[in-house]
C-alpha cells in the first residue's frame, strides 16, 4: 500500500523554545531532501542531522532532522522530525515549504493511524496514545503507558488463543471425520473451554470497571435540604470556597461543579441545590436540576442535618436515591453534645473541615482495589462492551451444546466470540471504528 506523505506540528501550536514538524510517508526523504540542505534520500537507518531549511537560496531556520528509516519508525513508513526554533511563523513557513514540495496537511491522529494499519501497534494502544495526552492524574497516565506498552493487549491473547484452538479442533473434526488419532470436539469439551473461560472474562470485567474508575474518575452528587451545609461541603473538599455559603435557605440555585484528585481518583462533584417546596421559579429549576443530577450520578452523597430530627423532605431526598450508589453523612457534629463513637452513622462538620469519615467513606464505597492502580486492563467503553460480547456469544455456546444442538453450529456462536475478540485487538475489520477512535487525536498524533 503506497501512502501519501503528510506533514504535521507534532508540538502545541504555541510559542516555545523548540518545535516538532512530522513527516511520513513514502516520498518524506525525497520532500525534505528538497527543503533541507543535505539530501537525506540514500539514509538506511536512524540518523540525527544537523543543517537549515532552505526555499531557494533563503535559509527559513537552522533545524536539527531526526531521520527514521521506515519500517523502523513509529508509523513504520519513512519518518522525518524536524525540530526547529519554537516560533510559529517559523514553524508554519516550514510546514507551507514542505506542502508546497509534495507533502500534504494530516488530519487527525492520521499518524497513529497509520502505526495502526502498518501493524506498529494494535487498536487497544493506539486508543492508549490518547489516553496518554488526555490524562489528568499520575495513576491514570500509568495505566495508559501499560496499554500503550502492549501489556493490556497481553490480557487478551490467552482468549484469543484457547477459542481459536476450540474452533480449529471443531473444523478438524468436520473436515477429516475419519482421522481417529484427532481429539474430539464435542459438546463436553465445548463446556470445559468455556466454563473455563467465563471466569477469566468475568475478572477482566471487574478489573476493567476499576480501570476506567482510576482512569476517568467518579461522578458524585451532593444532596439535600437548604441549609445542611452541603456547599460547606463540597468547599471542604475542594479546598476552596467555591460555592456561595449563607445561612439564607435557598442560597445555592444553580449546579455547582469541582474536581478533586481522593486517594487517586477523581471526583467530579456537583454540589446541588436544596431540595424542598419553593415558588421562587429560579430555585425551583435548580431543584429540578438537582433531581436530574442524581439521576447521571456514580455516588451520591446525601447531607442531612444532624441537630434536628428527618423531616418529609429528608425522606423525600433518601427515597429518590434508594436505587443509587450512596453515602449519608450527617451535617453540623459540632454542634452535638452526645457520644458518637458508638453510632454507625457518619458525621462531619464542613464548618470545621472535620470531613475525614466522609472521605474514608467514599474511598470504601468507590471499591477500587490497590491493583488497579497498577495492573493493566481493558479499560474503556468500547473494549469492555466488546469483552462482554465475547461473554455472551460463549454462553450462547454453552447452552446450544447442552441442548445437543450440531457442533457446527454450536461453532457458529463460538465464531462470534472469536470476533469479538479480534475487534477488541482491532485484527478484523475495523475501518469504520479505527476512523472515529483516530478522529478523537489531536492533529501530529
């Protein structure tokens, strides 16, 4: 397959020390080699050079070439990073020179594309290349440097190898029924592969769900009556007075929003506003507001005041997240004169930062285990939807052995577990999916 050559700033489109341009693709030695003041065309392996760009007899920058030979080079075509003076104008004199030489614009992620169908990496890390850029802790950048090393594609390979071997052994038995020294795939040995096989899938799920916690962090909701200290709240665990705290009813109207980074996870926090009967159109669309914010909640956090007993609205606020993810903490601690230690409840005083149990407390119900911090998983939407794909056409198997239905079409189900398994990998044919997951990269990526 013969690739047009495309030029890109692989660096951000702003003033620095130093810029990155990328070239790739079939004619690059031959396009650089007409801007640059060495011809680089015979190079046969990675070299760095020092010369200028020049357009005619004028010297546009004093660059430095990093030259890979393809296929050893990121996209596995012929490669050239020019690394020039981080002026834009210099930076996009140089990129007009090389389009105007042959080479043209890349689009989005068109360069990890092209590492993907050269076969330099598979779906799972490119999709981590992204994840890399995107990251917005410690913990969720050393995932994906996991996946972009390849070891999350590892995870997969044992299931991809003991299907394929069942669908071989079952296309063995169909094709050469006579040989009898071949294993015999019938219906118990279907079972056994499977029923060895659902645990695997079923902790790869779970490690993956964890994953994706570390990696995008938790939605979480702060609901209540007016005046709980819900804003006092949110403000103590942010650090910050980021919401407006009065001791007027009513005073919080609007959703108020603030990340914070809890034992490496982030909680998105959305402090809402009060919950109860009001004529005040503007507090009554903040109410509706706060209902829906349960509704798109991971956790929810229900403050109630603990100096006064529960009231309709109280109840009205536990019953609407009974069906949710949820933490009740009781409010105002320091205005009680009663021993607590012997009551289970979890209570807090946002007015003196006194908010440790609450945080104990939300690390234990997110139940991300130690080792998702550091083992790689499958760990996006789109590859634990394709895992429990795999899940379900295996149990489809199963039951159409038991049922004694023909092999060959209990392979019929077992062949689509296996393709389950090579989308995840991005083996078959993805075209249409590589295009959006590479159209979400930054342009040079």
């Amino acid at each position: 397959m013969k690739f047009e050559t495309i030029v890109a700033l692989a660096t951000p489109p702003m003033k620095s020390a130093l810029a990155i341009i990328r070239v790739s693709g079939d004619d690059a030695f031959d396009i650089v080699s007409k801007c640059f003041d060495k011809d680089i065309r015979s190079i046969d392996k990675r070299t760095l050079l020092v010369g200028s760009i020049i357009d005619k007899d004028r010297v546009v920058d004093d660059v430095v070439l990093a030259v890979y030979k393809g296929p050893k080079s990121f996209t596995g075509e012929d490669l050239v990073e020019i690394i020039c003076h981080g002026s834009l104008l210099i930076a996009n004199e140089i990129i007009e020179l090389l389009i105007a030489n042959g080479a043209r614009y890349a689009t989005n992620g068109e360069y990890s594309s092209r590492a993907f169908l050269n076969q330099k990496i598979d779906l799972i890390q490119a999709e981590a290349i992204n994840d890399v850029i995107n990251a917005t802790t410690k913990e969720a950048k050393n995932l994906s440097i996991l996946s972009l090393k390849g070891k999350t594609s590892e995870l997969i390979l044992p299931l991809k190898t003991r299907v394929a071997d069942i669908l071989s052994l079952i296309e063995v038995n169909i094709d050469y029924p006579e040989y009898e020294d071949i294993e015999v795939a019938n219906k118990d040995k279907v079972v056994e592969v499977i029923d060895e096989l659902i645990p695997q899938i079923d902790k790869l799920v779970k490690e993956g769900q964890e994953g994706i916690i570390v990696k995008e962090g938790i939605k979480v909701a702060i609901i209540g009556k007016p005046n709980v200290g819900k804003s006092s709240i949110l403000n103590a665990l942010l650090g910050e007075s980021k919401a407006i705290v009065t001791d007027i009813a009513g005073t919080t109207r609007d959703i108020v929003e603030g990340d914070i980074n809890l034992n490496g996870i982030i909680l998105h926090l959305v402090d809402t506003a009060g919950i109860r009967d009001s004529s005040d159109v503007i507090e009554s669309i903040g109410i509706e507001k706060s209902k829906e914010s349960v509704e798109k909640a991971d956790l929810v956090i229900v403050v109630l005041d603990s100096t006064s007993e529960l009231d309709d609205f109280d109840n009205e606020i536990l019953d609407i997240s009974k069906d949710k993810a949820r933490i009740v903490v009781y409010n105002k601690k320091d205005q009680l004169s009663h021993e607590l230690s012997k009551d289970n409840k979890i209570y807090v005083s946002a007015l003196n930062n006194d908010i440790e149990a609450l945080k104990k407390a939300i690390i234990s119900k997110i139940g991300v285990s130690e080792e998702a911090f550091s083992n790689p998983s499958l760990n996006n939407t789109r590859q634990l939807g394709l895992l429990k794909n795999v899940k379900e056409s295996l149990l489809k198997a199963k039951e159409d052995a038991l049922n004694d239905l023909p092999i060959d079409l209990v392979s019929v189900s077992l062949l689509s577990a296996y393709t389950s398994i090579l989308e995840i990998l991005g083996e078959s044919n993805q075209i249409d999916i590589s295009k959006e997951i590479f159209a979400r990269f930054c342009v040079g990526k």
